[in-house]
C-alpha cells in the first residue's frame, strides 16, 4: 500500500519494454533520469525530439507547443506509438524551483512500476496543447528566430558540446551570421 509521503513520477518514451531506466548525460550535462509529476508533460516525449524542433512551455491556461520547423508535429507523432512509464519517486530532486513541475530528476537508476501505451501520439498531442503551427508563434518567440542562437548557446555553456552549432546551423541556415559573430565573440572555434 502506497503511504501519502511516496511519490510516482512520469517518464515518456519512444522506446517500450524498458525495466529500469539508468542515469544518462543530457541537455544538463550530467547523468540524470528526467521525471515529470504531470503525466501529460510527458507524453512529448513519447516521439524523440528537441528544443529547436519544438518549443514547449505554458501559459496561464495552456500547454503550448510552438512548431519550429514545417511539419514537425506531424513527423514526430503522427501514427506513432509511445510509452508513459510510471517511476518510483523516491530517489529525485527537483532541479529547478519548486513550482516546475517538469525537472525532477536521479542520480541513481530508477524502479519502474508500471507502463502505460500511447497508440497514436498525435491525435493526444494536438488534443491536450494549445500549438502554434509553422510559422505562427506567441509574442515571446521572435520573428528573427534569434532566440535560437541564445538557446544553443545556453545549451553548449550547459554541456560543452560543440557538435550542437552544426546541428541547429543546419536546421536554421538563416542564422548563420548570427552564429558566426556569437562564436566569435564567445572565442569558440568549431
């Protein structure tokens, strides 16, 4: 019998059959396990994808998701399945303020309870946020896609990894003098 103080969390992935999930290096640059408490936080990440795919994030009454690229939506989840797995919480922290409920996170391999199947990502997807299809964006996403450059820097000062500049070059082409001249400017040689 489960006592109010244990707490499950909720891990999305493309991949079934998973026992225990083991901690791996990531966007953070340490080995984590990710965690959500919100179940539909995580059916996102039923399908593998990004940041610079898709923007995620919420406002006073929605889950948004802003497509970054053409059909991406649709490639990453369209008649896709995926998979919910319920996690043993005891071992995670929060990472970032307490009011986030997305960044929970271990150190240590994580027990799984159970695991629930999404059979078409997609249509849960478009049905549970409020997303913004190619070009369209909220007013906090410029038009100039520059937030881009400032996001892959952040992650590159997080982790260090430079194959990411190519990466995201390729997927923006429009913004490569803006990469040029913050590389420059950040003294980093690719």
């Amino acid at each position: 019998m489960l006592t109010e103080e244990y707490m499950v969390l909720y891990h999305g992935s493309p991949d079934p059959g998973i026992k225990t999930f083991t901690p791996r290096v990531s966007t953070h640059g340490k080995p984590y396990v990710y965690a959500s408490k919100s179940m539909s936080n995580t059916i996102l990440y039923g399908a593998k994808w990004n940041d610079f795919l898709i923007w995620v994030g919420s406002d006073d009454f929605d889950e948004i998701i802003v497509e970054r690229q053409q059909g991406v939506i649709e490639s990453l989840y369209k008649d896709k399945k995926g998979y919910i797995y319920i996690l043993d919480g005891s071992t995670f922290y929060q990472l970032d303020p307490p009011d986030n409920t997305w960044d929970w996170v271990s150190e240590e391999p994580v027990h799984i309870i159970d695991c629930l199947t999404i059979n078409n990502l997609y249509d849960i997807v478009v049905k549970k946020h409020k997303i913004y299809w190619y070009p369209d964006r909220p007013k906090e996403i410029p038009a100039d896609d520059s937030d881009i450059v400032e996001h892959t820097i952040h992650i590159f000062n997080m982790n260090g990894d430079k194959s990411l500049f190519p990466y995201v070059q390729s997927l923006f082409p429009h913004l490569k003098e803006s990469f040029d001249r913050e590389l420059k400017r950040l003294n980093i040689t690719l």
